[in-house]
C-alpha cells in the first residue's frame, strides 16, 4: 500500500541585514522571521517528537542567514524586539480601553502580549538564543535534515566567472560544516536557477564575458564538493533530453540512449515531477552529476496560489491589514478580494478546524496522487513540495500548525509517509540520467525576474567588479600577500558576495522595497571599490593611514559574515 513518500522542502533565506537599517527594511525582517517562522516551526517539530513523530522535513538555511542567526548581536535585537512589540500591544489595549473598543479588539492587543511573551521566552529559555543549534540538534537526531545553499544566495547562471559559481559553492560547503558539524548531503540551488554546460555569453555586452566561453554545468560545481541532489522547477523537468542510464551502484558505468542496448528501456523516461533523475551536462557523466528534485507543481499551488491556496481562508489572520500605530494585525482574511475597511477581526480559535479540513484535503491530493504514480508507472514516487520558509508564520500566521497536521496526518497514512530528501535519494538510487535545460522556478521559468531592463545596471557594475577582482587575483598571486593585504583583499571578496545576491534584482524586480535594494546593492559596489582601492595602496605603498585602516575596520563591522572565508576560493 505504501506508494511513495512526500519531500517537504523549506527554503530558509535573508540577505545581510544587520547594521542595514531596521524598519521598514533591515533587521526587523529577520526579527519578524525568527518570531513567526521559525521559532513556531521549531516548536511544532519538537511538539512532534514528544508524540513520537520524528517530522523528517528537509530545511535548507542560507550560510549568509546561518551567520545572522548566530551572530552574538542577535539575541540583543530579538529580545528588544519582542519587547517592543508586547509594549505596542499594551498600548493598544489602553487605548482601545479608553475609547470603548469592541471587547473582542481589545482581548487581540492582550493576545499579541501573550504570543509575543511566549515566543520571546522559547528563544531564550527553550532553545538557548541559537535557532541554528535547535534546528541541528533535531538533524542530529534524525528528526530534520538540512541543506545548504549559495553562500550569499548568488544567481548562479548569470554570475560572470567559474570563480564565482565555485566560491558561492565551496563558501555554502564550508560554512555548514562550521555551523552543523558535518558536511552538506545536498543544496537548494538560489531561486532553483541551473545552468548546463555550453558555450557561455552574458546577457549583456561586457567585455569579455560577451564573447562564447565553454563553461561547466552548475552539477559539476556541486558534484566537486560531494553535494549530491538539489531542486528544480517542474517546467525544467518536462523540458529535459533523456541522456542514458548508470548501470551499476557506483554511477560509473553509463549506456548512452544512442546505444542500440538501451533503445528498449528509453521508455523509462517519464519526465514527471514524481521521479527522481540524475542531471548531467552531457553523457561526459564522469565530470560531475548531481539527483534533481523535482516541485510538484499542481499539488504546491494548492499552498502557494494567492487565487485558491489555503492561505486565503477567510477566517485566517490577514496579512497585509495592520495598525497604524503599533504595526500589529487584528483582522482576519475576511475576502481575499476585499478592500480593507471591510476586514473583520481575528478570531483564533476560529482556525483549527479550517487547519484540519486543508491539511486532510492535502494529504488525500498527495496520496491520490502517489498511488496513481505507482498503479501506472509501478514506481515509487517522490512527492516534492518546496517552499519559501517565510510563508509559514509570517505571510501565513497559521502555516506551522498547518504543517503539524499534514505531518501527523502523514504519520498515519498507509500510503504515502514523509520523507526527508537523503532518505528518498537513498531509497530510489535513480539510475537515468537525462539534460535540464537552463532556467529558473521565476516568473516564465527563466532569468528575466532577475536580468530585464531594470536591474541591468546592477548586473553591469557586478560584471565590472569581477573583471576588477580577476585582475588583482592575476597581478598579486596570493602566496605574495602578508597578513594585512591578505586581510584587506578579504574585505574585498566578502563585499563581491553580498553585492551577488539575487535579492536585490528580485526587490527591485518586484518594487517590494526597490529603493532599499538598490541602495543596498550601490553601498557595497562603492565598499568593494573602495576597499580594493587601499588594497592596492598597500601593496604599492607598504602601508595605509589611520583614517584608512579605520575605514577597513568599520566595514569588517558592518559586514562581517564568514570569518572562514578564504581567498583560495575564489577559484575556476
């Protein structure tokens, strides 16, 4: 009876936020995630497993946000934070007191002070001031598991060099062992964006990314530092060429589908969402593969759909509705098509049984949908849903205990259980290999989120500081540098990360809060140069100023992540 299993994906990202600002945007964004992501995430695992359901979810964490995370500021921040918020409620509750609010509006404001209260107290006193600590002590005990991701979430098909894809790489790598105490199994590739190997040119002219170069495949990136699976886009997947298949348990004997041995077996080639399959750039196998994990696309729109997925039941905490004055949220959903002065208020336990009829509809979508998999196909299928994080508690107030029900529901069904995606990679040892086409799970499935007539200037100043940074990499060997240029070169390389995460095209793409992005993105293109700039006077000069090194010094400060960092690394 046991058809298949369900891939629960979580994809944990923000770019460096502290010391940029706090509200509207900077440091209250990670605030407002650890508060209503994950710390109710943490608790519902762990809830779990005083049930005796180990959860087995897979969560990838972003090393930029591992850094934020554990960064020694934090728990200052947070504790601060959720003061601030438990005061607001308090005032509400006065002044609605005063002015004779409805009874029900003035228990919200005493209910903000309560969950405020509670989810300050459980970062503290239950999990230590350390979210990456709880969550490895659940991988530890099998409850979890844990990808990594682009170091900085760098938009690894349009980046300009292999030196950068590799450090984006080998940075992700390096910073999960230091923060998880083990190596890395697999990755969440940012904004699901692959590239295979061709004959390269970048999108816009310049020199000499312009011009045709061979470059690797993104797998064979992975592939060179042991990650073994990552996840696509279903559109990816029905576009994909069917390569051939391994024919031992190693993956180092291959049969091409040209081969007149294989011809009978091409069938096996279904494209669906619910195999797994192996990614090679061509049937050159040996360079480098790497399993796809392939979203299920009808099955996490019944999430994700802002038209008809579950988040818009009406009697669900409204998200964008909010106090002028404290910024906290009274109303429920109401009508997702409603203007505001329409919004009712909140009531929360009018939620748990629409959470039972949609984690309940859920499951029986993934089990139908496993079982017909496995009656037509005689498969074993992978049911692979992946999310942002961020939707679970923070867009949607009620998503973790929406995903405690689908678990527990899960924990019970005959057909289908959860799996975590080594487990599944483990179980289903896929043997075809077949050719993903280039592209991304963005709008159109392709670059134009992150490369289109908006944000091409920032492409064309990262293109320019790579070309910059290959020079001094070539005019200064590294086993030239002393401990001080070595040092300020760092600051460098540290600035060219942040400056390559796709949040800034994808803010100013959206207008969700361009001004912010591109000001983000021009301060560390200004860092970058400026820091290159005494780089280079002291290599010529043997020496910086005062004024100079305080200068270095206040922006290792403000951007201060991966003191692992290496300038081997950014390597071809």
């Amino acid at each position: 009876m046991h058809s298949g299993n369900f891939i629960l994906v979580l994809h944990t990202h923000l770019p460096w936020v502290l010391h940029h600002g706090t509200w509207p945007h900077g440091v209250d964004w990670l605030t407002e995630a650890v508060a209503e992501c994950y710390i109710p995430l943490l608790n519902v695992f762990n809830e779990l497993m005083e049930e005796g359901i180990y959860p087995k979810i897979t969560m990838d964490i972003s090393p930029i946000l591992c850094e934020q995370l554990e960064h020694p500021a934090l728990k200052e921040i947070f504790i601060k934070y959720c003061d601030e918020k438990i005061s607001a409620a308090a005032e509400d509750e006065k002044h609605y007191s005063d002015w004779g609010y409805d009874a029900h509006h003035i228990y919200l404001t005493r209910y903000w002070q309560w969950w405020y209260g509670q989810r300050k107290n459980d970062f503290v006193h239950k999990y230590g001031g350390s979210i990456i600590g709880a969550l490895k002590k659940l991988q530890d005990n099998g409850a979890i598991e844990i990808l990594t991701c682009g170091a900085t979430h760098g938009y690894l098909p349009l980046l300009p060099t292999d030196e950068s894809v590799n450090l984006q790489v080998q940075l992700a790598s390096a910073n999960y062992k230091k923060h998880f105490g083990r190596e890395a199994r697999g990755i969440w590739l940012p904004e699901c964006a692959y590239r295979p190997s061709y004959n390269w040119k970048s999108l816009i002219p310049i020199a000499p990314f312009h011009k045709e170069h061979l470059r690797p495949g993104i797998e064979q990136f992975l592939a060179r530092y042991n990650l073994k699976y990552f996840i696509t886009d279903e559109d990816l997947t029905k576009r994909a060429n069917p390569l051939g298949a391994f024919l031992d348990a190693e993956n180092e004997r291959f049969l091409s589908v040209q081969s007149n041995k294989f011809k009978s077996t091409y069938a096996s080639f279904d494209k669906s969402p619910l195999s797994l399959f192996n990614c090679s750039s061509s049937e050159k196998t040996e360079y480098g593969t790497a399993v796809a994990f392939t979203r299920h696309h009808d099955i996490s729109m019944q999430v994700w759909s802002g038209q008809i997925g579950y988040p818009g039941e009406s009697n669900y905490l409204d998200f964008h509705k909010k106090s002028n004055d404290s910024r906290l949220r009274y109303w429920r959903v109401t009508d997702n098509k409603a203007d505001m002065m329409y919004k009712l208020l909140y009531h929360p336990d009018w939620t748990a049984e629409k959470i039972d009829m949609q984690s309940n509809h859920f499951i029986h979508h993934i089990e139908n949908s496993s079982n017909f998999y496995r009656r037509t196909t005689g498969k074993f299928a992978s049911v692979c849903t992946p999310f942002d994080t961020e939707l679970f508690g923070h867009w949607w107030f009620e998503g973790p205990q929406f995903i405690k029900a689908v678990l527990k529901g899960l924990h019970n069904s005959p057909y289908v259980k959860a799996a975590t995606t080594f487990e599944q990679y483990s179980t289903i040892k896929p043997k075809e290999v077949m050719l993903l086409p280039e592209g991304s799970w963005g709008e159109n499935n392709n670059h134009d989120v992150w490369s289109n007539k908006d944000t091409n200037w920032t492409w064309v100043q990262l293109y320019d500081n790579e070309n910059r940074l290959r020079a001094i990499y070539k005019k200064y060997p590294l086993n030239t540098l002393n401990a001080d240029e070595s040092r300020v070169l760092k600051q460098a390389l540290r600035e060219l990360l942040l400056l390559q995460s796709s949040d800034w095209q994808f803010l100013i793409y959206t207008f969700s809060a361009r001004d912010y992005a591109e000001q983000r993105f021009s301060f560390h293109h200004s860092d970058f140069n400026t820091v290159l700039n005494k780089f280079e006077k002291l290599k010529e000069t043997g020496s910086l100023s005062a004024q100079d090194w305080k200068y270095i010094e206040e922006t290792e400060k403000r951007n201060c992540p991966f003191q692992e960092l290496d300038l081997s690394w950014w390597k071809e």
